[in-house]
C-alpha cells in the first residue's frame, strides 16, 4: 500500500479504482473536517471530486451513514455508475 502526505495526517491509499488519485487535487480539497475520519472516500464524477469520511466500524462515532463496513452500499446508492473512486485510511 501506498504511504501519503496530506496536512501533516499520513494516509495509506487503500483503493485506486481507475488510477484517479490525484494527490495536488486531493491535497487542494481536503480541510480539516476530515481529521477526524478514520478513512477518506473520494469519487469522481463529471470531472469533479467529492470527498466523504468514514468512520472504522469499532469506532463509536460510526453510524450506518458513515461505517466503513457501509462502503460498498454507499457507491451503489450515492456515487455514479462505473465512477473512479479512491479510498484512503488515516495512519495512526
């Protein structure tokens, strides 16, 4: 797994589907709202990059709206059909 910097957090790079990480764009787009997810998912769609945090599911903050263990349910019902999606795990 790939290792990634961004604002000082590390990242693991779980998930590339369709190599459309792209860490400048990443990097560029993500605020600190997301420090406190355990992963961040990211889908691409009309060439635009939408980012949503996930929590792992032995965290006691997670809900089924944000429980990794969700993950493939939420692309089937929010992301578009055969869209790029990338999913990054916060290092601890």
């Amino acid at each position: 797994m790939k290792k990634i910097l961004i604002h000082n957090r590390e990242y693991e790079l779980v998930r590339n589907e369709g190599d459309c990480f792209d860490l400048d764009l990443i990097t560029e787009k993500m605020t600190d709202y997301f420090d406190d997810y355990d992963y961040v998912f990211g889908d691409f769609a009309y060439e635009k990059v939408r980012l949503k945090g996930f929590y792992d599911s032995k965290n006691k903050k997670a809900k089924k709206l944000n429980d990794i263990q969700y993950l493939e349910e939420y692309i089937r019902n929010y992301c578009s059909y055969g869209a790029k999606v990338f999913l990054l795990k916060k290092i601890q």
